[in-house]
C-alpha cells in the first residue's frame, strides 16, 4: 500500500465520507447495496485499504445521497493543512 493512504490529509478525507454516510443514516450495507458492491468495498473504503478514483467518488456520493460537489468541497475544507 502507498504511503499516502495513510496520510494525515487522506485520513480526513475518509472521516468526511464516513461522516456523510453516517449523517444521512445509512450503513455500509445500505450504500453498498445502493451501489452494487459487497460490504467489503465500503468497509475497505472506510478503512483506507482501498483508494478512490474521482468516478467512485462521485457514485459513492450519490449513494449517500449527497451532492458530489458539495462533499468533495467539504473534503477540500478537511484537507487544508
């Protein structure tokens, strides 16, 4: 695994979906269901073993039920050192 997995920034960047999914109460076997996948992929997500490309990102979103502009700019926020 890279080491930027287990940076300081992508750790907030996983607290703010994490976040998300958990404010608009959904588990991760709902978003799963919601996206097709097994719990695993959104535990993997959740737990950073598994990164996201920006077309997962913006399905993810949508699954909580969030804009991906809006939570992408609530990551921005996060992540600003």
């Amino acid at each position: 695994m890279t080491e930027s997995v287990h940076s300081a920034s992508y750790s907030k960047f996983i607290a703010v979906l994490v976040a998300a999914r958990r404010g608009a109460g959904f588990t991760q076997q709902e978003i799963a269901g919601r996206l097709g996948k097994p719990q695993s992929y959104v535990a993997k997500i959740e737990g950073g073993e598994r990164r996201l490309d920006v077309v997962e990102f913006i399905a993810l979103a949508k699954a909580i039920n969030v804009n991906p502009k809006t939570l992408f700019a609530s990551v921005v926020q996060a992540t600003q050192d």
